[in-house]
C-alpha cells in the first residue's frame, strides 16, 4: 500500500511540473488610459482584454480610479485590445510590436442600459455527457454555491438542507465531524446503505471503508464523507433522481446522485481571494433532570413501592449521614453534570485561492483550514484542504488537464461515545471530585470501583452502563484522535477527433485515504486498579484505501445540414479497482499515562486485521434526438459487472427512455407572450444497487479458537450464495417546467413512482439442518411514490432593488409491497422495558413503530380489574369464590399483575393479559412533507438572505424520554417525573392529566415500548439569516483589492415543534431498521453565530 502511495504522489506531482512548465517569450509593458468620448471623464472598472486573431482571450485587466491600466503582453501579429464596459460602446485596438501606449475613448450606449434577458444553453453538471440545460430530458436540479457560501457549516450537504426538493437531509449529531443523513426520494433498502451516490467533477466520491463494513452499526462518522471537500471549492451542486438519470451511473446510482463542481480556472490575470469566517456555537436548553435531594427521595421511593425499603447500610451513597464522612461529602453534592462537561464552542474557516490563465493553460490553487472546537469537552476537528486543477491546451485539438485534491483531518472525539447521552443518567448526588473525610475538594476525579449504578468488569466498556463511569474524567482524560489522510489526483486527456462533432475523453483517477483511530484510557480517568483492563487501555486501529478508477469516452455530435435535427450519441467504457487494508490492535496496562502505543509492551487483549478487494466493469451507451428544439428523446444502456456476485448473476444491465416537449416553443403558443419557456417531460429507467459486502457468492472457513491433537480445527464460516441477485430500481417519472414573466418565475414539478425488486436482506430464516441459523437472500419489493415542487420567483427588482423567493415542497409515501416468507417478521423481543418491537411488515413503510397503546396510570386499585369488550368486569372462580381478574403482564411466561400507580396499556383483545397479541403499529418515522422556504432580499450594497426548512407528519421514538422516565433502577430522570404517583386517587378527576407511573425499584413493566414514547416530530427550523455588506469598487481599490464583502451569519435560530426532546431533527439512517427515527439524545446541532469577510485582489 505505501509503495503504491509512493508512486502515485510522485506521477501527480510530476505531472503539475510538466504542467506548469511555459514557453518563456519576451513580454512588454503597455500601459494607457480609458475615457468617456462625452465629458472626457475617466472610466472606473472598463475590461481591458488582450485577444489573438481568432478572437480567443489571451490575458485580462481593468481600470483604475483614474481610467489607467497597465498589462504585460507578448508582441503578436494580429492581437488586439478589447475596451468594454457597462453603458458605453466596445472597442477594439490593433496592436503593433511597437505598442507601449494605448489610449481609449468609448461613446456612451444607451441601449446597454437596457434591461436585457438572455436565453444560452448552458451546459448542465448532469453526468459523464455535456447537455444543454434547458434540453434534459429527466428529473435535475441544482443549486449554485454562492447562494450557500456564507454558511456556518463545515460540510456542504448540511447547507443543502431545505433547498433541493425531495432530498430530505437530516443531522447525524451535533458534534465535529459528524455527518449528515441524506435521503433521495425516500427509502429504497432495508439492509443496505440508502445514501445517495456522491460524484465530485465526473469522479465517484468513495466511502473508503471497507465493503465488509457493517452499516447497522456504523456511528454517523462513517457518513461525514463529504467533510473532505472544503465548500469554499465548490461551484455548483447538482442533483440527479429519477431512474432515466441515475442509469448513467447503473449499479451506484439507485438512491439518487448528488454531483459537485469544483471552482476552475478562469481567464484573466493572477486573482487571489480570501475569505474568513469565525463562529461562535452554544448548545440549546438541555434535558432539566432531578437535583441530587430530588433523586434521593425518588430512588427511596422506587424501594419502597417494590415492598422492600432500601437498605441504606448496603446503598450509604442515599443516607446522608455525617458519621460516614466517605459518602456524606462523596454522595452529598448537587452535581449538573451536562453544564460540567459542555462549553461554548469556537471555529475559525481560512480560505485562500489563487486563479487565473489565457488561452493556453488556466488554473486555480487553494488552501483552507477549518478549525473547530465541540460544545462537548475534549471534541474537536482540525482540517487542512488543498486543491489544484490546471486545463492546457496542447493544441487547438488536444488538452490535458490534471486535478489534485488533499485533505487532512483530526477529529478529536471522547473515548467513550455518546458522552453526553450518559450525563443525563449520571447520579446527580456523586461529586465530580473526590472529598476528603474533612471536607475538603482533593482535585481528585472520583471514580469509585463500584457504584449503585454498576460496578466495573476486567474490560466492561459497554455503552449501557456509562453510569459507572465518571463523565468528566472520561471528557477530560480520555482520548480518542481520528487522523485522516486523503489525496485524489485525476488525470484527463481530450482529443477532438473531428473539431467539435467527434471527441474523445480519457480520465484516470487515484483514491488513496488512510483513517487511523488512536483511543487512550488513562488510569487516571477510572481510578481502577493498574491491572485491569479499563486502565490505560489503548486502542490502535488503521484502515488505508487504494482506488484506482478509468473512463473513456467518446461522443459524437454531428452538424446536420438543417437546423430542425440535432443528434448526440456518446459512449462510456470504465473499471474500478478499490483495495482496502485494516488492523486493530487493542491492549491495557502500559507502563505510564504517557506510554500510548499498544505495540510497545503492554498486556495485548485482542488484535485484528482484513484485506478486501472489489472490481467492477462498465459500459454505457447513451443517444439524444432533438427535432425542431421542441421535440427531445434520450435513451441510456448501461453494463456493469461487480465481483461481489457469482458468474450467475455478476452482471446487471440498466436502460432508460426520456422525453422532452418544449411547448412554448409551439406556433400556437405566441400569444402567451407571458412564457419564456415551458417544457413537459416524462421518463422511465432502470438502476441497480449492488451488494455492500463481499465474497458472499464464496463459501467462507474460519477456524476454532483451540487445538484438538495438537492440530487446529476448520468449519464453513459462510453459505456459497450463487443465487444472490442485484437489487433493481425501476422508475417512471415525469413532470414540468416554466419559466415566465421574463425570467421572474421558475416552477419546476415531478411526480414519480419508485419500485425497488430483489431487496437483499442478511437474516432470512434458514432450516437449522444447514447448519446455519440465518443466510443472505433476495427478499421483496419496496415501493416509493410522490412529488415534488420548486419554485423560484423574483417579485420585485430595479436599479437598487432586487428580491428573490425560494421555495421547495416534496411528499413521499413509502411502503413494503412484497416480503417473501423466509424473512423474520419480528426482530426485537416484546418482553422487555425501554424496547419497541421491530417488525418488517407488508404494507407499512419502513422504519415503522410497533407497541403497546398507553392508556395512562391505574389510578386505584379498582381500576386494575380486567374487562371485556362490552367493559364488564372479567371474573374467575377461586376456591368456589367467584373473585374479578386482575390485569397481567403474560409474556412468554411472566404473570406480573398490574398495581395502582403502574402504567396502564390498552387490552386489545380484552382478554385481560398484556402480550404480543395488544401489539399495534404507532407510526413511522418518514415525514409526509420535506422542504423549506426563505426570501432574498438586495438593496443597493447590502443584502438579506433569510431561510427556513421543514419536516412534517414524521413520528419519532423518544427513547431519551424512555429512559428518563422509567424510574426503574438508579439512573437519574427528568423533571417530569417529580409528577409521578405517589398515591391513589379514588377521584379521577383529581388526578393531573399529565401524571407518570410509580417509581418501581427493578419491577413492573412501566416503560414498555408504546405510543408514549411515540411523539410527532414535525419541525419549522429558523435555518439561516445572513445581513451582508459590499465594499463599492471605487472605495477599495486604493487599498488594492477588487472586491470585498463582510457579513453576519445567524445559524439554526429557532425550532417551532411539539417534540418534547432535544430537537426533533433525527437520523433517517436506513440501514440500521432499529434505529430509524430513534432520538437517543446525542449533542444536538448548536446555535451559530458567524462574522465574516471576502476579498478579492
């Protein structure tokens, strides 16, 4: 892997020298001045340009205050001079091999200050094939990154948010680094990855971990792929949905195609920008949770309502006595263990970027580091980014081009996760420090070897009990540093074959990363013996990429004879290679907290190591007919060929047909003058997703972990798959577009219907005579259908004012249509507190809830009497009495009777038992409405840009909530449960309506997965409000400088919802079924503040 490093640098690097090399040429100086032919006043900002005999721009400059200007050319027969700006006519110059001076006077042009519209065929980012915009014949949209570029964020997908209709975006978390969910017409998989496909200037943008990863239990780490891509870079962000697009990119387009365009070169002189930002962050209002008196008084309760007392000789940590200094003054605080370990947090964003070039070479360099500390204590990202693009012209036939990206990255992150899910919990009574018997702070974590809340196994890291450990110990003394290095030279070759009608294209593009994950518990953070497995713990982990991609295109674009045909045809042939190399070593008991690496001598408690390689092969074959500019067709076939599959199915072929009707363009639409461009389109394709793991088309061996006759023993690990096939999207989509009012108004509307066949499932049951309990199969069919709107209008502009409006609306309706009977219906057992059943089932959506129905509190003990559907009391005979049946829990086996103060669920069946049979679906977690909103407003220098996003209709699991309402063993819980019962109300009427079960020591089942816990998650989030300010040029540019801009940034404002939690924005992560729409109070998006400035020299 280093050698193969070792390489590629060394070809990038020699390929920018070669590059940049130039032909040095005897260059003069020619200096003049520009004036206005009227008053003889001199003009501010006039475009200066130097252009050769084929009227292609060689250099660029303008003028001054005082109309002078000054360049640098290379004597030339033929070039000449170029005078334009806005107002005045244009005018050309001759120059001569004698030229130093060259003055200019323009005549005033009253018709360049007419308001002008132009209608040109910008070519769109929309694939591996150059199409004019206004002729694509799918589902596109796209967004340009000035309208973004001031936002506080670190990665671009999560200024997207709200902006792009029917890509719902969701946050991950709220710490550095952490990535966002990105879904593209809903939920299309229930095992694998429902990301989209990320492609940065052509090139697929890889997760380099391996395919072997398991993503249901991948942290939101794993999905910050675009952290690496500095948002200062990027031009232009792109979107591709419907199956007819995504087919261009076959097997990897399935969940959609987010594309970005990189800044490039530009003609002219050297320009260098700058640009800062620095933010402020601050977490929101946390969870408000019981002081150290309160949570006393409630864990004594739970005790007593369970029939026993507690036994404060077993638990002093409750007794507050004096005579036991230890614990009076250890267990005798009132500790707020969320404010102990959050902070204000602070980022700085440094860009800087030089560009420029002629008609031979142009191109752009950039520098960015981004640095950012948590609002969590020992949080951080650091990130240094660099890019280089060049484009030469070889001749006027052939160019080269090479691009190199690098980035560098330390995320720094607590070594246990979630650090501030276990504050919540923490006893609010312990003390962070440790007390002498006198009373006196020592400085010393206190970390005791046992506490009511667990007590430490030889390596007991496990998630559920962080109530063991001490947070801020943990926060300031743990350490875990995730250092990745990731570079990405492309190579590029165009030949036009035939001038502009046959052109071929060349790409060979290197993906090298390396992750390394270094993880340090120091004594000193638990206080443990230094023997045991939870001091100094070191935990080292490498995992490297090598990727190695080829494409080779040919497009022909002929020049027919007439204007009314216009025909393109392109093909596509390309290989992917990715390699990827881990270990993980894991050891305890260093010599000091300052021996961190566990290969030096240590107690080696697990090591670990895997190699992988997929390849894949495509080719693609892709015509467009355009008939009289009204009347469009497209169609794509697509091969691609995976080595994850068996011979039987290694190859997968997608194709798609789309069309497009420009109407306004029809004789009888001359009279709605109003319409600058209306167009219907319709489409109809095919994509496929391939399997994420590999080698399951091979049969697997491992070996046991002991020896029999001194020889080890082997067994089949895995089934020989053949059979598995890939997972198919087929999809029918049309729409419309309309632009009218000259240019004021842009609507732009989809409908589509997404049918995804053979879903790969990897627990289908399996009979246990093949000696395996589950395998990996083909299993149904998902179903996503809806809409989607965008508008975009421009109300009101003038000389000095210009005000914009924004709007995306998207609805989508997902459901499991076909499920085959080997998959497990139920996944998650239903006999246990602070767990809902999982259930994959035909005609619900997935990520759907399945609990009990709560019914409130069993105010008496009246009211635990069982009834039938009629609502008359059950009644059994007992001992020839005939006595009234009391309501059970009976599940499998349990036959726990429900009391006064216990939580009471709905029956039913009206059988008097609470089981698997009162299980109902609640909800799920997809929202009925995605999109967002904001206006932009101009007026003269400054400008306001405001924007809102949204989700409605979508349910959450407040699982947060469940555990801090449980009451059930010596976590601390929320202030609502200061509402518990506590004692029967013959009345219900007296009873508060907000009331909570009893506290119940380790009994009853008060907090079974049920619709309490279910809340409507629908949002209307203040996302942005940006004032900025731009500098005038005749202001400025004494100081040298072109352009100039400061602002102000307010980020994630206000929330407007009903959820009871932290923030209702949660995770859509599909690929894990138990955890969609599940709030587990990870750190909360913080509250931005952000000052900055833009130069240009």
């Amino acid at each position: 892997m280093n050698r193969k490093n070792s390489i590629i640098y060394l070809l990038s690097f020699l390929f920018l020298m070669t590059g940049m090399a130039v032909h040095a040429q005897e260059s003069v100086l020619i200096r003049g001045k520009v004036i206005s032919a009227t008053d003889k006043e001199p003009i501010i900002g006039c475009s200066v340009v130097e252009m050769d005999k084929d009227n292609r721009i060689v250099l660029g400059t303008q003028t001054d205050l005082d109309g002078n200007f000054s360049m640098r050319i290379t004597p030339n027969p033929g070039h000449k001079l170029v005078f334009t700006t806005i107002g005045f006519k244009s005018k050309n110059i001759a120059l001569s091999a004698a030229s130093r001076e060259v003055n200019c006077s323009l005549e005033e042009d009253a018709k360049g200050l007419t308001e002008v519209v132009v209608t040109a065929k910008k070519k769109a980012n929309a694939g591996p094939f150059a199409i004019a915009e206004r002729d694509m014949t799918y589902a596109y949209s796209k967004i340009d990154a000035s309208e973004i570029e001031d936002l506080p964020v670190a990665s671009i997908d999560e200024a997207l948010q709200g902006r792009m209709a029917g890509v719902d975006i969701t946050a991950t978390s709220g710490e550095p680094g952490a990535g966002m969910s990105i879904r593209i017409r809903g939920t299309s998989s229930i095992n694998s990855s429902s990301n989209p496909l990320i492609v940065v200037d052509n090139i697929p943008y890889d997760v380099t971990i391996s395919s072997d990863f398991d993503f249901a239990t991948a942290d939101e780490e794993s999905y910050s792929q675009l952290l690496n891509i500095s948002p200062s870079d990027i031009a232009e962000i792109s979107v591709l949905k419907d199956a007819a697009a995504t087919a261009l990119y076959g097997s990897q387009g399935a969940n959609g195609v987010l594309l970005i365009k990189t800044k490039r070169g530009t003609y002219g002189p050297p320009r260098i920008s700058y640009s800062f930002k620095g933010m402020m962050t601050e977490l929101g209002s946390p969870i408000k949770t019981l002081n150290g008196d309160e949570y006393v008084t409630m864990i004594q309760e739970a005790f007593q309502n369970s029939g026993t007392p507690i036994d404060l000789s077993s638990y002093p940590q409750f007794a507050r006595d004096p005579n036991n200094p230890y614990y009076y003054y250890n267990y005798g605080q009132d500790t707020d263990w969320v404010d102990a370990i959050t902070q204000t947090g602070w980022t700085q964003d440094h860009n800087l970027s030089i560009s420029g070039g002629g008609t031979k070479a142009l191109y752009r360099m950039s520098l960015g580091y981004y640095n950012s500390s948590g609002n969590v204590i020992g949080q951080s990202l650091d990130r240094i980014t660099t890019n280089f693009n060049l484009n030469y012209n070889i001749s006027e036939r052939m160019r080269v081009s090479a691009d190199v990206s690098y980035t560098h990255s330390k995320n720094n992150k607590n070594f246990m996760t979630d650090l501030l899910e276990s504050t919540y919990t923490k006893m609010p009574n312990q003390s962070i420090y440790e007390y002498t018997d006198t009373g006196i702070n020592t400085g010393k974590y206190f970390s005791p070897s046992e506490t009511p809340q667990g007590s430490f196994t030889s390596a007991d890291l496990d998630k559920y009990k962080k109530g063991i450990y001490n947070p801020v110990a943990m926060a300031e003394e743990g350490t875990w540093d995730v250092v990745t290095d990731r570079v990405r030279p492309k190579f590029s070759l165009q030949y036009q074959i035939v001038p502009e009608q046959l052109i071929l294209d060349a790409d060979l593009a290197f993906d090298i990363s390396s992750e390394k994950n270094k993880k340090f518990l120091p004594q000193i953070a638990t206080g443990r013996p230094w023997y045991e497995a939870t001091s100094n713990r070191a935990e080292d982990s490498d995992l490297e990429a090598f990727i190695v991609r080829s494409y080779t295109r040919l497009s022909y674009n002929p020049k027919l004879n007439n204007d009314k045909h216009s025909l393109f045809v392109g093909g596509q042939f390309s290989t992917y290679d990715k390699q990827v190399e881990g270990w993980g070593l894991v050891s305890a008991n260093t010599a000091s907290t300052e021996v961190q690496d566990p290969s030096l001598q240590s107690r080696i408690i697990s090591t670990a190591s895997s190699r992988t390689q997929e390849r894949t092969m495509s080719a693609l074959l892709t015509a467009q007919y355009s008939f009289l500019d009204r009347y469009i067709i497209n169609g794509v076939i697509r091969m691609d060929g995976d080595s994850k599959y068996s011979e039987n199915h290694r190859y997968g072929y997608f194709p798609s047909l789309s069309g497009r009707w420009r109407v306004s363009s029809e004789p009888f639409m001359k009279k709605f003058e109003f319409i600058d461009d209306l167009s219907y389109r319709i489409s109809y394709g095919e994509s496929g997703r391939a399997l994420d793991k590999n080698y399951l088309a091979y049969k697997k061996y491992g070996s046991y972990g002991y020896t029999y006759l001194g020889m080890q023993g082997i067994y089949v690990s895995s089934m020989e798959l053949e059979d598995l096939r890939w997972e198919k999207t087929s999809e029918i989509n049309t729409g419309f577009n309309l632009i009218a009012f000259d240019n004021r108004i842009d609507i732009d509307f989809n409908w589509y219907k997404r049918t995804t066949n053979d879903l790969y499932f990897d627990n289908a049951a399996i009979a246990n005579t093949s000696g395996f309990d589950k395998i990996s199969m083909n299993v149904g069919t998902i179903e996503n259908k809806g809409w989607e709107l965008s508008v975009f209008t421009t109300p009101y502009r003038s000389k000095d004012w210009n005000v914009n409006f924004r709007m995306t609306l998207a609805h989508n309706d997902n459901i499991i249509t076909k499920l085959s009977d080997n998959i497990s219906t139920s996944t998650t057992p239903t006999a246990e507190n602070g767990k809902f059943m999982t259930r994959i089932q035909e005609g619900n959506p997935v990520g759907s809830f399945y609990g009990y129905k709560y019914a409130g509190v069993y105010l008496n003990d009246s009211e635990t009497i069982a009834k039938d559907k009629n609502g008359n009391a059950i009644y059994t005979y007992e001992n020839g009495q005939k006595v009234p049946v009391k309501m059970k829990f009976w599940y499998p086996t349990v036959g726990y009777e429900f009391e006064a103060g216990d939580a009471k669920y709905v029956d039913i069946n009206n059988d008097g038992n609470i089981n698997e049979q009162d299980i109902v679906y609640l909800g799920n977690a997809n929202p009925k409405l995605t999109g967002g909103f904001g206006p932009s407003v101009k007026f003269k220098n400054w400008s306001l840009d405001a924007y809102f996003n949204f989700r409605y209709g979508c349910d959450i699991i407040n699982s947060t909530k469940m555990s801090m309402e449980s009451m059930y063993n010596f976590d601390n819980q929320s202030k609502a449960t200061l509402r518990r019962w506590r004692a029967a109300y013959e009345n219900a009427a007296d009873a508060p309506s907000d009331l909570l079960p009893r506290a119940l020591y380790r009994k009853g089942y008060n907090w079974l997965g049920s619709d309490r816990y279910v809340e409507d998650g629908s949002f209307l989030r203040f996302q942005s409000l940006t004032l900025k300010y731009t500098f005038d040029r005749n202001v400025i540019q004494k100081l040298g400088v072109s352009a100039m801009n400061i602002y102000c940034t307010l980020y994630n404002l206000y929330v407007w919802t009903n959820y009871s939690g932290l923030d209702p924005e949660v995770s859509s992560r599909s690929s894990d079924l138990n955890k969609i729409g599940y709030d587990e109070s990870k750190a909360p998006r913080p509250k931005t503040a952000a000052i900055g400035i833009n130069l240009t020299f």
